[in-house]
C-alpha cells in the first residue's frame, strides 16, 4: 500500500512529461 503510494505520483510526473514531449513535437513539425 505504501509502495503504491509511492509510486503513483512518479507515474503522474511521467505522464505529464510524456504530454509535454508530445505537444513540443507536434508544436515543431508544424
């Protein structure tokens, strides 16, 4: 339970930089 709790916020900051690379890309093949 405690590891979950851990963990859940390094996924939330993965995700969240996994948008931002994909917005910057998309923003630079244009």
């Amino acid at each position: 339970m405690r590891f979950f709790f851990l963990l859940e916020p390094i996924v939330l900051i993965l995700v969240i930089i996994g948008v931002v690379v994909f917005i910057f890309r998309e923003i630079r093949n244009k």
